[in-house]
C-alpha cells in the first residue's frame, strides 16, 4: 500500500528540529511521495533544499499562497515566475483566495490568483487552490478558464463539490475529515465522485484525530485514509490505490 501526501509544508519552521526525520517517518509509514506547496518568497529556498535532499520523495510547486498577498504582490510574482525556467515542478500552488483572513485586499488577491492561473495554462500545469470562504468566487472566476487542479482542504457545500467535480476538477481532504463536528463533510466524502478525490496533510497545520491539536505530519496521511475509508465503507488499502491513481493523474506523476 502506497499514498501520496499531495500537500504539505514540510519546510515549514515546526520542523525545523527533526525536518528528516519526519520525512523519513512518512516514508516509513507507507507514504510514497509527497508534494510541497510555496507560499511565499521565504519559502522557496527551504523547499528547494529539501527536494534536492530527497529527490525520488519529494516534489514542489510554485506561487504565491493568498495570504501572502501584499501591497508588492506583483514584485513577488515577477520575483517567482522566473522559477519555472530553472527547476521542474508538479502544479503552480499554493494560490488563491482567503476571505477568512482578509477581505480588505479581494482585489488584489484575485489579480494575482488569475495571474498565477495563467502562468499554469501556459506553461500546461495543474493549480493547487486555497479557497478559504471563497470556493464559489473561485469557481465563477475559473467559469472559461480550461484550467485543471485540485480545490486543497475542502470544506465546502455539496453544490460547491458539484461545481468542482462537473468541471473536472479534484477536492483534497485531510485531518478536517475526521473532527466530530464534520459530519456533514464526512457525508459530502461518502457520496462525492471518487475519482476526483486527493488525500493531504496540509502539515504541520490540521492534525488528524487522535492527533488533534498537535503538530501535524505527513505520516498522519494514514489517519485520513482511515476516515475516508469508513465514509465510503471501503479498505485503506482501495482508498490508498484509488486516491494515489488520482494524484498521479492531475500532477502527471
């Protein structure tokens, strides 16, 4: 049995005391490959330098997260498209909207968010997509957009799944799955078309139950898989080949 953790922070400072040894953890514990979203212009060296120290494990992608969207976000772009000429990367991620955080910047958000999508359609990439209390703006503005990708954390309605879904688009899941208070999103995973499923960790944030309130990591995949496996009344090890298929398809693994 084999997962993929599709996103991941493992460059991220809480790691800073045992960074491989928690990926070596995650290996350990069956999670084959997993992928690394950039969120800022800080990040980027981090991310590199672990990918280059586990080079058949780990892969990244490129952007600019929304909330680190500022009054320079252009800068930052300009500063970040040049990237993609140097090294390879699986998607243009982690982008998007928040409206949790922040609202006051909406416009600036969406310009870089269409921005970044349109370096993903140029250069044939799949976006990773943070949507928080903004998935349906999100899918309005992708409406004529043939771009591919995956909506991270989700934690929509059902009729925003639909969206995702007819579209032909991915819904990624982590530790949120699990908490007792989502049982309505526990129900959404048991109906939702399983070839549109990814699994994650979104570590160190996000831990799976019975890690609640801890650090997160990418060996924690297995809890999520257990919970997805109870919706849809399935082994881990079907969850594991179905949603790993999935992965390997929209990021061309």
């Amino acid at each position: 049995m084999s997962l993929i953790d599709t996103h991941t922070h493992l460059y991220s400072e809480q790691f800073n005391d045992d960074r491989h040894a928690m990926v070596q953890r995650a290996l350990a514990s069956g999670v084959e490959l997993l992928l690394m979203p950039n969120i800022d212009l800080e990040s980027v060296g981090p991310m590199h330098a672990l990918e280059d120290a586990f080079p058949t494990s780990l892969r990244s992608m490129m952007g600019l997260h929304p909330g680190s969207v500022e009054a320079d976000w252009q800068e930052v772009l300009d500063l970040l498209h040049p990237w993609f000429n140097k090294r390879s990367y699986v998607a243009v991620g982690e982008i998007g909207i928040d409206l949790y955080w922040r609202q006051d910047n909406l416009p600036e958000q969406e310009q870089a968010f269409l921005q970044q999508v349109q370096w993903a359609l140029e250069l044939d990439l799949p976006v990773v997509i943070h949507s928080r209390e903004s998935c349906s703006l999100i899918l309005d503005l992708l409406a004529d957009l043939p771009v591919r990708g995956v909506f991270h954390c989700f934690t929509g309605t059902p009729e925003e799944a639909a969206r995702i879904v007819q579209r032909g688009m991915y819904v990624g899941i982590g530790g949120v799955l699990s908490y007792k208070a989502n049982q309505a999103l526990r129900d959404l995973f048991s109906t939702i078309d399983r070839s549109r499923v990814l699994l994650e960790t979104d570590a160190p944030y996000l831990a799976p139950v019975p890690f609640r309130g801890k650090r997160n990591e990418s060996a924690y995949l297995n809890q999520v898989a257990e919970t997805l496996a109870a919706c849809w009344q399935s082994s881990v090890a079907e969850v594991a080949s179905l949603t790993s298929e999935n992965a390997r398809q929209l990021f061309r693994l």
